[in-house]
C-alpha cells in the first residue's frame, strides 16, 4: 500500500485535475488505485439513493477505474450562506453547522477520526490511494484546522507533489512561500512541484527550475501545458459549472477525456521518478 497525495499553492492550482490523471495511469499501469479526499466544499454532487458525495471524487474514481463509494469522500459541505454548510457525513446528511462550530467543535474531534477511518479503508483495499487536498495547506490562521492537506497526508504516510497554476504568474514565489510557512516536520513530506496550464517556451522557464530547487532542496517533476477539457468542473471559484446527468453516455464521454488528459500529463510529468518516490 502506497499513498501520493497533491496538494495546491491555491485553489484552482490543478489538484482536481492531476488526481484524476494520476489515477487513470497508475491504473493503466495495473495498480488498483483509489481517490480520496477527506473534506470537499461543493453544491455539485454525485447522489445515488443510498449516499452522495462530491462529484470530483466520483470523477476521480472513474479515472481510477474504482468503485464509487462514501469513502473517496467522508465529508462534503453544501454551503448555504451565511457561513452556514450542511455537513454530509459518509454519504449520509449530517447537519447545518456554522463554519466556527464547525472548526472549533468538528474538526479536530469527530471529523479528524471519521476521515482517517475511511482513508485507512481505501489503504488496505488498494495499492495506491492518490489524496487530494483542499485550497492551500500554507493559510496559517487555519493549520490547526486543516484536516485535509498536511494533517492528512502525515496520517496517510503520503508523499506530496505540490501543484502550482503558472497561468496566473507568481508560481515560484507561491511555491517556495509556501514551503517556508510549512511546519518542518510536513515541508520533509513535499518530494516534488508540478507547475500547471502553462502556455509558452519551456527552456524560458528552466533556468527558474534551478534556482526553485537550489533554495527549496525540491526538484520540479513536470509542467503541464493549458490545455481545454470538457469534463465537469469543479464548484469553486472562477468557474460555471453545470448539473450533469450520470448517464452511460456521460460516463464515456467522461471516460474518453480522461484518456486524453492522462496521455498529456504522462508526457509532461516524470512518472517514473513519481513511481520510485512511492517504493
């Protein structure tokens, strides 16, 4: 059993994305691999009359080629204004709870042991669990609420590529912020970074690859290019998206993109440096 978790400078980094991709190679290299992600903010769900969770996840796991179940996903918040969620917990609606209750009473109590259990499920099941986090594990006036970045991938045992969005500019600066607002006992989990959507010459961007790895020890594992992909997104900010219908149409058509990502990323990422990190 082996866990690689992704984690983002931001949101909107590419982490959705990447997992997505790494579960559909890993599992094109014959690992039954699973997705996970211990808390997800979203209106956008996969429901089925038994649970829901987020409908990135479930995505995921089609990339996975893996049952879709309340595990790849033991929390999901429904935000309903007002700083109010409806918690779902293991598929199953919680309760509304207020973002302090929710922080000062939750997290660190019932929420830390309901993610852990169901991560630990996903290991023993799988050869490979790719964890996803949530937002940036660097927002200080939150870490020791964070059960979703660094808490979670020491308990994991994961190691970390850190994904950063180039498009937006400053991904070096967030990249190496980042590492320096961790605390030292998670910057040693971070093994590599992977710059995102990026569009332009490579051997411009190099010579930063050096001067990344010469003040942060970590060597840069890829650079995806941007590229357009008509699978679901995410509800977060900056982005639309739109109700879809789980039919088998969409599953294919979902299926097929995924495809197409994998064979991007796999040739703009060093999978096999990716796969030594993991024995």
């Amino acid at each position: 059993m082996k866990s690689l978790m992704i984690q983002g400078t931001s949101s909107g980094a590419g982490k959705t994305t990447l997992v997505a991709a790494l579960c559909r190679i890993f599992s094109d290299k014959g690992y039954s691999v699973a997705p996970f992600k211990s808390q997800n903010m979203s209106n956008f769900a996969y429901i089925t009359p038994k649970f829901e969770i987020s409908r990135a996840q479930a995505i995921q796991a089609i990339g996975s080629r893996c049952e879709i179940t309340p595990d790849l996903n033991p929390i999901l918040l429904k935000p309903v204004g007002n700083y109010n969620s409806i918690v779902y917990v293991n598929g199953k609606r919680f309760k509304k709870m207020h973002a302090k209750e929710y922080y000062e009473k939750f997290v660190n109590h019932d929420g830390i042991k309901i993610v852990s259990k169901s991560l630990k499920k996903l290991q023993k099941k799988n050869d490979l669990v790719i964890l996803e986090g949530a937002g940036s594990p660097a927002e200080i006036n939150l870490q020791k609420f964070d059960i979703a970045n660094m808490r979670i991938a020491h308990v994991a045992n994961a190691s970390v590529l850190l994904v950063s969005d180039i498009d937006k500019g400053g991904s070096f600066a967030s990249l190496v912020g980042t590492m320096a607002l961790l605390e030292k006992k998670y910057q040693k989990l971070v093994q590599g970074f992977v710059l995102n959507k990026f569009r332009g010459d490579l051997d411009v961007l190099k010579p930063g690859f050096k001067k990344l790895k010469d003040i942060t020890k970590i060597p840069v594992m890829g650079t995806i290019p941007l590229m357009t992909l008509d699978l679901p997104e995410e509800d977060s900010l900056h982005t639309n998206p739109k109700e879809i219908q789980w039919t088998k149409k969409n599953i294919s058509k979902i299926d097929n993109e995924l495809n197409k990502l994998a064979k991007t990323v796999k040739s703009n990422i060093d999978i096999k440096s990716i796969e030594r990190m993991l024995q």
